[in-house]
C-alpha cells in the first residue's frame, strides 16, 4: 500500500521495503499475469519423465556351517 505522507514511513515499514522491496501498486495484477504465463508454458512444454531407477542386487550369501 502506497504510504499517505512522509510520516507514514516508520521503521516497520522501512523494513518491510528492504525485505520485500518497494512496490507503487500495480504488483498483484502483474504477477498473476506472469504465473497465467508460466502456466501456459508449463503445457506446452511438459517435463521429461523421470528416468527408471533400476533394482539394486544384493549379494546371495552362502550360509554358515557349524562344526563341532
């Protein structure tokens, strides 16, 4: 939200404009736009499967033979 005055610039909000960065309006509309876009190009360009991961083989172990 635009600020109504100088006065209006506290600490609080000096802070949220260096963490968030400032914005004079405007910012909702352009990032829906730009995620209508990301959408539509997600479409039209679908990520490759994922590759087979293939089987682990475990060692057969022989099994112990007691002597007495």
């Amino acid at each position: 939200m635009p600020a109504t005055g100088k006065e209006a610039y506290t600490a609080l909000r000096g802070r949220l404009i260096l963490t968030n960065g400032y914005c004079a309006g405007g910012c909702a509309e352009r990032r829906a736009e730009e995620q209508a876009q990301q959408q539509t190009q997600q479409m039209a360009r679908p990520e490759p499967a994922p590759a087979p991961v293939a089987p682990v083989q475990v060692p057969v172990r022989t099994p112990l033979r007691v002597v007495r």
